[in-house]
C-alpha cells in the first residue's frame, strides 16, 4: 500500500472519529508535504454529514489510486489507466481474482453514492461509512498483495 492510499483511509479515520474539540496540531495526522488533505485540521468545525461525506471522498480516492496501482502492475493499457473508472473496473476483472473486483465494483458503486450530494437527500450515516471503510481496507488489501 503506496503512502498516498495510508494517508486516505487515516484522513477518513480522523473525519469519522472527530469528537466534536477543536483540533490541535498535535493531535492531528497531517501529511508532510502539502496535499488537497492538509485541510484535516479544521474538520472538527465540519457537521457530522459532512465529515462523513468527506470520509466517503477519502474512502474513494483511496479504492481508485489502488486499483490504478494494480493496473499499472499489470501494465494496461495508458487508456485504460488513464480513462474512466468504469473502464479501470472493467479491466481488474483480468488483473485480480472475479470476487475481488466484484467487491471493488460495488464497494466504489456505494462511495458514489455517498458522495453525491443532493439537497433532498440525507447523507451516509456512520455505520454506513464505518462498514465502507471496513470494506475498502479489505478489497485494497486485496488487491496489494
């Protein structure tokens, strides 16, 4: 598992266990060099549905920068890589076992889901995003031995 991917599901992990304090410097995990993430710090002034729709972005990008891991082990093609994760998911189904790129398909389904905002709608609700989390670290685990 790349650094990129570690520092995704940890970002997800502070955004669900956010007590509702404010955030120290201490007390919270921000990547060495600046990345889209070093916003981390102010997530304890986030509601709760938005913490845990930024927890499902996180959860995303990190599932996607897997597969394109392992597609890029397994030298598909730059068009491929490279194009939609409809595509991406389309070709794992070659480059890992049929289950595992079952259970990434439908986990990543269920991310979009939860990232899409409409005003009608309710966000993810915490077991929701604690059971995605628990999926995606399975299926990257998967996918990176």
């Amino acid at each position: 598992m790349n650094a990129t991917i570690r520092q995704l599901l940890d970002t997800a992990d502070l955004l669900l266990a956010d007590t509702g304090e404010p955030a120290t410097p201490a007390a919270t995990a921000v990547p060495a060099r600046p990345t889209a993430l070093a916003v981390v710090p102010a997530v304890s002034t986030a509601s709760t549905a938005s913490r845990y729709r930024g927890a499902a972005f996180a959860l995303r990008a990190a599932l996607e920068s897997a597969v394109a891991d392992r597609l890029t082990a397994h030298r598909a093609p730059r068009a491929i890589r490279e194009g939609t994760q409809r595509r991406a998911f389309l070709w794992l189904r070659g480059c890992a076992e049929a289950g595992t790129a079952r259970r990434a398909k439908a986990v990543w389904s269920q991310l979009c889901l939860g990232c899409h905002y409409h005003q009608y709608e309710i966000g993810p609700t915490e077991d929701q995003v604690r059971a995605w989390c628990t999926e995606v670290a399975a299926v990257i685990a998967l996918l990176t031995h």
